[in-house]
C-alpha cells in the first residue's frame, strides 16, 4: 500500500533562514511526485513537480530513490511562503500527505 | 478558461441527512477527483472519475458515493451524515490521469454537520 508521511504538522522559521519540509512515502514503482501548496484564502494548487525540475518560487524539491524521500527546500524563507504545504507522490497523484503548516516569522 | 467551480460553497445539515455536492471540472477535463479536507486528517481521498466511470476510489465507507456525466461533470453524495463528516470537500479535475497531469481544485464545499 502507499504511504506518505510529512512528519511535521507545523514549521515555524524566520524570515530569510533556510527551510525544509520533509516528505517520506512508501511505493512499489516510480512515483510521479508533486507538492502543492495552500494560501490563506487561497485554492490549493500545484508548486512544482519532480518531473519538470522547475524552481517555483524559489523552491525545490530533489527525489531521494535510497532514502524515498521528495523534501522540499528554500535557501531563504520569505513570509508570503507562509501557508499549508502537500506532498503528493504515487502513480495515480491521488494520496496526499498529512500537510505542514509552515509560519515564517517576520 | 474557467476554473473547477462548487457548489454549494457552504452547507449545513443535521445527523442522519444526505447530501449532495457538484463539481464542474474545466473544460476539455474529462478526470474529477473528490477529497475529504480536515485539520486532524489533511487531504484524503474519496474516489475518482474518468468517463463517466469511477477508476479509483479510496478508503471510505460505502456512505460516500459519487458519480460523473457525461459532461464530465461530478457530484457526491453523502447518506446517513454523521457529525464526524463535517469537512471541507474538495474536489479536482485534470485533463486525463492525476498520476501525469496537474490537478486543480476547486474552492471547496465546506459542510457542517449538527
């Protein structure tokens, strides 16, 4: 069975410092990895996604195959960063991570 | 293009309703997935649709069903409600497989169970 796993529920970091939010998960195959992200008052809609290699928004995310793990990192956090973040790996794109709530402290 | 639309945005309801909520996806998306949004629970997934035909579906009781037109557009339906089923719903459309497109959601119907 699938699993993901986002083992924070809340990330509170300063402005400008580095951030990380992890995601784990567990699949037979090669996953097709996305995360998509949650503005306050805002749709949830897609961040970037492990096949296009894209930065979006100063983000990235580098898939781990030995330690199945797809984290997604920001060198320098700003506070419009400041919402609910899903890892989403698996063939179908359907199983979604618990989120983390991340607060960029100004 | 339009956005995936919802309606009705809010609902309220007592123990032991049934409800129905309808998506209309984009145009020329023919895959509509609903999820389940809870603080304690994130996103869980429901079921999916392409064609009319539900091709995935999650690990819901069978209470929650759905179904899609020919037009591609979707509802579900909760019977029985029980208060553990107040939620925010979500659901999203992709042109063809959520496992290679892009989902985009749609604003949600947020439903209340008294």
């Amino acid at each position: 069975a699938q699993r993901v796993t986002q083992p924070e529920k809340l990330l509170s970091v300063f402005k400008g410092a580095p951030v990380e939010l992890k995601c784990n998960y567990s699949y037979s195959g090669s996953p097709e990895l996305f995360w998509y992200v949650q503005y306050s008052r805002q749709r949830l809609q897609l961040l970037l996604r492990h096949i296009s290699r894209e930065s979006i928004k100063g983000f990235t995310a580098d898939l781990n195959k030995g330690e199945t793990s797809f984290h997604l990192k920001k060198p320098f956090a700003q506070e419009e960063d400041s919402a609910m973040y899903y890892c989403c790996p698996g063939a179908n794109n359907l199983f979604f991570g618990t989120g983390t709530r991340l607060t960029v402290i100004p | 293009k339009a956005g995936v639309t919802q309606t009705p945005r809010y609902l309220i309801k007592t123990r032991g309703q049934q409800v129905t909520l309808s998506c209309s996806p984009i145009s020329g998306h023919r895959s509509v997935s609903w999820y389940q949004q809870t603080p304690g629970q994130g996103l869980q997934f429901l079921f999916e649709y392409f064609s009319e035909t539900q091709r995935n579906k999650g690990n819901f009781p069978g209470r929650f069903s759905g179904r899609q037109f020919s037009n591609s557009r979707s509802e579900m339906n909760v019977s029985t409600l029980e208060l553990g089923d107040s939620a925010l719903y979500l659901c999203a459309s992709c042109p063809d497989s959520p496992g290679t497109d892009t989902q985009y959601f749609g604003p949600g119907t947020r439903l209340t169970v008294l």
